[in-house]
C-alpha cells in the first residue's frame, strides 16, 4: 500500500510539473489508482464544476457513501472547499438538484458526547484525506479520530481509530421528516429506518438499516432533533442514536457492519450476511480495488500524459455509477424490488437514479456497447417500471419525477433492442407498447408521457402560445423520439401504416426550423414564427439552451437540416458560428442568469456549450458536410480544454455519467450521435493505444502511434487492415472485434471522409 501511494504521488508530481508529453503506461491490473472521485466536487449552486460528490461505492450500487459536509437536506453534500465534516452519509443522491432520498449518516465523536450537525462536526483537510471509489480515509481533527469505509453493493464497513481518548462515542443520525432508531445493547446492534426524501416515493417508503458493532456497546441513548432522549427505542421527526464504547486510550478501533434495505428489516440483515457476512475490513477493500479493476480495465488505454490517464479512467468511473441497482436478493437468492411507483414488493429487475434527457445520449450507448447483458436488465427493469406506474419513467429517482423534458425513453428503449435484444431476453412488446402509450398522451406530470401532445399530432409541433412552455425543445425532441420509435416498429415487422405515421413524424422538426435566421424559432398556432427572436437567447422555448444550441438537435437527420440551411456551405458556416460568436450571455426574460450560461460563458469557446447536454454532439457534425477535420480539431479542443483531473474538472454538471461518457467515447475516437442507428460518428483517438475488451470475448484495437497535442488530425485509418474513408464506424463491425489503425498528422487531411458516401446515417438519404 506504501509502495502504491509512493508511486501515485510520484505520477502526480511530474503530471503538474507539465511533462505532457510523456508516454505513460498503466498498470493493466489496476487502473483503479488513476481514478480520482474528487475531480467535479469543487462547485456550487452558481456555477457547476461537475455538482458530484465522491461516490464511495461499487459500480452501480444499490447505495453509495459519502463525507457530508453541507447540512441535512442539502442537495451540496460534499463540496471540495469545505472545512468540516458532519458525518458519512449513506446517500442515492444523482445530482444536488434532484436532492437524495434514504438517507442516514454515521459520525465518530470523542471526549464529550456531541449529537447534533453543528456540535459533532469536525475540521479535516485534502491532505489527511484518502479518496478511492473503494476506499475513504480521513482524520477528523477535533475527535483525533481516523474514519475509513470500504462499500459493497448494499452493505459497508466502517473502521473508526480513536487516539487517545477514554470517552469514544458513534453518533447515528436518521434525519428528519420520520425515523426510527432502536438500540439492542445485547446484540451490539442498532436498527432503524429513514424516510427522508426530495420526492417520487410512495408513502409507505422506508429505508431500512441495521448497523452491528464488533466491539461490546458500553451505554446507549437516542436523541430527537436538538434533544437527548431516555430509552434505547425512538420513532420521532428525527431521531438518532449515541453509542458509547469504553476505550484504552490509545488507538482504539471500533468497527461496524452497516446494511441497508428498501423492503424491511429482515432484508436489511440478509444483505448484511450476503455481502459482508465474517469478511473483514481489508477483505473487503480489497475485494471493491478488484470489481473495479475488472469494470475498469474492460478499457484499456495507454500512451497519455498522466492527466489524460487520471481524467480518462475518473470518467469511465462516473460512467460505471448510474443508474444504480434497486434491487435486491430474498432469502432463495431472487431477484426482487421495492417498487419506487407502487410501494409493493415485487419480482424482478429495477434501476433508478438517471435523467433520459441527459443520459440517453451517450451514457446509454456505452453500455449497450460494453455491457450488454446489465443493458438487457436494465431494459427488463423499464418494463417492470411501466407494469408498476403505467408510464416509463424519463427522470427517475427513485420514482417519476417532474424534471426536464422530452420522450427519450424512446432512444434508451430503441438503441438497447437494435444493438443487443437478439442477445438479451426481455419483453419488448411490452415495451413498444410503452412507447406508444408515451407518445401519443401526456402523463401524470409534465416531464412523463408528452406535454403538449395534441397541438405536437395535430400541428406537427408544440405551439409557441399554448399552454406547454419550451415547446421548440420539446419539438424537435418529440421528431427524434418519433424516429426512435419508427426503428423499433420496423425491427418488430409492424404494420406498414404505423411505422409510416412516425417516420413521418420524425420530420416534424423542419416545422419550427426558420429559413430567414437558419435557426430553430418558437412558432406560434396560427403557423406564423415567433417575434423578438435572438438565437442566443436562453430560455422563450428552449430547455437549459438557446436556439443557437438547440438547432442541431436533429440526430437522425443532419442531412435533412442540412437541406433546410440551403446545403453544405451554409451548413458549415452555421456550426463555424458557434465557435466564432462571442460568448455573450444575456439575462432570461425573468431576468436571472441560470448556472449553465456563466459555464458557458466563462468556457470561452464562443456559444458551445459543452456544460450542458443540447448541444454535447454538435462537435461531431463536421462529418456530414464532409470537413471531417473540423470535428477532429474541436472535438480534441473539448477534450484539452473542458475537462481537468482536478476538483473543478468538469465544464458543468456531470449528469449522473452523461458528460462523463462523452468523454470516455470522444478519447477513444467516436461518438454516438444518434443512437438506435447503430453508428459512432468519427472524431480522432486520444491516445497512442486503446483496447476495449467486450463482453462476447472480442475485442476492439485502437491503434495510433503517431498521437500527440500536434498530431490531432487524421490522415488514414484503417481497419483490419483496409483502408476506410468514411466518417462513421459500425456496430455490428466492430462487436464482431477490429483493429482500427489510424495515422495521425499535425496538418488535416482535406481530402480525407469528403465524399457524400462517407457522411454518417441521415433519415433523408435512406
């Protein structure tokens, strides 16, 4: 362990002392000691660095663990320029803005017994502070206590070494809005349940915990709020528990078995014997550096500066986070779920914690590439979820939830089947007719099924002065989920009149698309366009964007916009603009400046907006007017320049591994521009050597031994040994293994992907 936290130190130390170009190779066992979960944690509510916190946890893990450092009920629970820790909290947090649900928090105290946030908390620093996504270390100042946790799925240990003192006290706090705290001195054990949540739960929820210590409880007590309480049983608004142990006075350790459970108290215990059972603490860590190792290392990357390796492996790490598992094993080994839509018990799959409008994308698409068989449960899981609500959710956490826009649970239902429902068995009839029923009603809330979904079928798009606010996002999302939907009934053999009507309807975007701006404009029902109109303007019927972002949210059909901005010239000088505006940002019609436009503005790549996800793809679409090269210069642009291994690493909010697996994709050299196509949409490799091993046993070679800072351009690629011009990669080539050999040069290649032939997937050519 010493030897590996030399060599951390070491990497690190030339990293920032700028040898850039040093070729570095990782240590193919584990890549695990380039991730750092503290990259994105330096933000705020007015501008975003990432808005994550350090996910202490195994990949896609039922429950996660973190230092809390904001107060109870803050979605900013650890942030990177905080003093004090308050406890460790077992969170299922997906972003501060959707807030958490379940939680509870464990804090060690000494010398007096202190309970509540402000008189436990304690001063800590980065420098006496080990962040691993397996393992936490730090020493909490004014206790002279040292806190480790290593996670498994459901379950965790603590390690609590308390220096010096004869006074040792475990605070357990349940947080308010109705807990639960029971005390079994006799057992060494503590159980309770927390029901504090930020929304889409029903009103039987519970989380469920139980906490065994390996050391004999000396006296017990519980507490409600602010007050200290008699008795060693408490149901209250918050309630919460002080444990005493006696102590020898010199380093002292405490250890603790924690699980949790959606479903009850008997499963809480049954995941504390499954995942933990008599493994002790170093067993245990050890067994997460591995699952991680083996997640991790499915993607092998090597010939890059230290902070491309860090940058590079912390993605692929965020990537692996979300959606989390919401499932369980009963007492024969069976998979089953606390329902988070109809507070029932029941067989099978669930996932929850991820925004489609963000993670349908890219995050999706990685792991229907690399994890098809998670993909295929996940898929069983949104089946479960429309059986138990009677809507697919397109925000859940756990449940629907009222935020964001669109009907991109079409994408994530239509790109899984395309790419691996032949290979996974699950219902997708089921499914279809899920994406039916979403298309054609509006739900039970605004973000679920189609707001503004008579005027979309009837007028061809959602008018500007109905009652739907961002109704040209919506519009131009709805034409690309119609598209999604028009590909999965082609693939089921449905009848010609249905898939028909979407394909027509995945045109719909050319109704809210202006010729005389060449942008994408509010219109109103009467047909006429929108007055006062600015492309720069955020917000007046665009989602977290502006026009000038949204206009090239046509992902299946590029050619078919490119058509509209009268051809290929118009269209590239279009996209040049982006980047040549300036980055002037202009309060919304409210007046208040939202934390995506100070991203924006102070990334200083003119109108991009790599921060938030409209416009994430839009690097890539050089490739359909055939200047290739353009899309490799800024692509490798973001990748320099938008994300740092650093706290404030990240250009905005990470969305639960959306921006992350832009990343991961855009460094390996392609991107899914539009899923439920089955094509990556070329931009260039990041490093000298890539190898992506997939889950059938093939595996994808990505060679490019020439790569550099300069060498950012493509001169040939090619695969298998065979010269290949075009501007895309497919996916039923390359899950079949490949080789992709690319010559790098310091100067484009103008001649290179320019024939019409090379463009990627456009619904106006087929």
């Amino acid at each position: 362990m010493k030897l590996t936290k030399v060599l951390c130190g070491f990497l690190f130390f030339i990293s920032y002392n700028s040898i850039v170009a040093q070729n570095i190779t990782i240590d193919k066992k584990n890549p695990i000691d380039f991730v750092n979960p503290l990259i994105g944690t330096d933000s705020n509510y007015s501008l975003s660095n990432g808005n994550v916190y350090p996910a202490i946890a195994l990949p896609w893990g039922m429950n996660f663990w973190t230092p809390q450092t904001g107060e109870m009920g803050s979605g900013w629970a650890y942030t990177y320029d905080a003093t004090q820790i308050k406890g460790f909290k077992q969170t299922h947090q997906p972003s501060p803005w959707m807030n958490d649900y379940g939680q509870f928090s464990i804090m060690p105290v000494s010398d007096s017994l202190r309970f509540t946030e402000k008189s436990r908390q304690s001063w800590f620093s980065h420098k006496s502070e080990t962040v691993k996504p397996n393992y936490y270390k730090v020493f909490l100042a004014d206790h002279n206590v040292t806190t480790e946790i290593t996670p498994t799925e459901r379950a965790a240990r603590f390690r609590f070494t308390f220096n010096k003192t004869d006074s040792a006290f475990v605070v357990i706090d349940a947080f308010d809005k109705g807990s639960y705290i029971k005390i079994i001195p006799e057992e060494n054990k503590l159980i309770g349940y927390t029901t504090k949540n930020s929304g889409g739960v029903p009103e039987n929820f519970k989380n469920f915990f139980i906490i065994e210590f390996e050391q004999p409880i000396n006296s017990a007590s519980t507490f409600n709020g602010e007050n200290l309480q008699k008795g060693i049983e408490l149901k209250a608004d918050h309630a919460g528990a002080v444990i005493n142990f006696k102590t020898k006075g010199r380093d002292d350790v405490i250890e603790a078995k924690v699980a949790s459970s959606f479903i009850s108290f008997e499963q809480a215990e049954r995941n504390l014997q499954q995942e933990i059972n008599s493994k002790s603490f170093e067993e245990l860590k050890n067994e997460g550096a591995k699952i991680w190792n083996e997640e991790l290392k499915k993607v092998e990357v090597s010939g890059g500066t230290v902070d491309q390796m860090t940058t590079f492996y912390s993605c692929l790490y965020r990537t692996l986070l979300f959606p989390r598992k919401f499932y369980e094993y009963d007492e024969n080994g069976e998979v089953v779920h606390y329902s988070p839509y109809n507070g029932e018990v029941l067989p099978g799959y669930m996932f929850t914690d991820t925004g489609f409008w963000d993670t349908f994308r890219s995050l999706f698409p990685f792991l229907n590439l690399m994890y098809p068989e998670l993909s295929g449960k996940m898929q069983k899981g949104l089946v479960n979820a429309y059986k138990e609500s009677g809507w697919l959710p397109e925000w859940a956490s756990p449940g629907l939830r009222n935020i964001m826009i669109g009907n991109n649970s079409a994408s994530v239902v239509a790109d899984a089947y395309l790419e691996i429902g032949d290979k996974e068995s699950y219902d997708i009839e089921i499914l279809y007719e899920a994406l039916l029923h979403g298309a054609n009603n509006e739900g039970p809330l605004t973000a679920v099924g189609r707001a503004g979904v008579e005027d979309y079928n009837n007028l061809g798009y959602v008018s500007y002065d109905g009652k739907v606010r961002q109704n040209v996002s919506r519009t131009l999302e709805y034409a690309y989920n119609d598209f999604s939907i028009y590909q999965v009934a082609k693939a089921l053999n449905r009848p010609k009149r249905e898939i028909e009507l979407y394909k027509k309807r995945s045109f719909n975007y050319k109704n809210v698309y202006d010729p005389e701006t060449k942008f994408m404009r509010g219109k109103l029902a009467n047909g006429e366009f929108v007055e006062d109109f600015d492309p720069i303007e955020w917000g007046e019927g665009f989602t977290e964007g502006s026009s000038m972002h949204y206009t090239w949210s046509v992902f299946h059909d590029i050619e078919g916009l490119k058509n509209l901005m009268g051809g290929r010239k118009e269209f590239i000088h279009q996209l040049d603009t982006v980047f040549s505006s300036a980055s002037t940002i202009r309060p919304r019609k409210n007046g208040s400046i939202i934390h995506e436009m100070r991203e924006m503005q102070v990334a200083d790549m003119g109108q991009y907006a790599h921060g938030n996800q409209p416009i994430q793809h839009m690097t890539y679409l050089y490739n359909y007017a055939g200047e290739p090269w353009k899309s490799q210069f800024w692509v490798r642009e973001t990748l320099d320049r938008m994300y740092l291994p650093t706290p404030d690493g990240y250009c905005g909010d990470e969305d639960n591994g959306q921006t992350s697996a832009w990343y991961v994709f855009s460094a390996l050299g392609f991107y899914p521009v539009t899923p439920a196509v089955n094509q990556y949409v070329m931009g260039a490799p990041l490093f000298k050597k890539a190898i992506l091993h997939l889950e059938n046993g093939n595996k994808i070679t990505i060679n490019a031994p020439e790569n550099s800072s300069e060498n950012k351009y493509i001169n040939e690629l090619k695969i298998d040994g065979t010269s290949y011009s075009k501007n895309f990669l497919k996916y039923e080539d390359l899950i079949k293994g490949a080789k992709l050999d690319f010559e790098m040069v310091s100067e484009p290649n103008k001649k290179r992907g320019v024939k019409k032939s090379d463009a990627p997937y456009s619904l106006s050519n087929q």
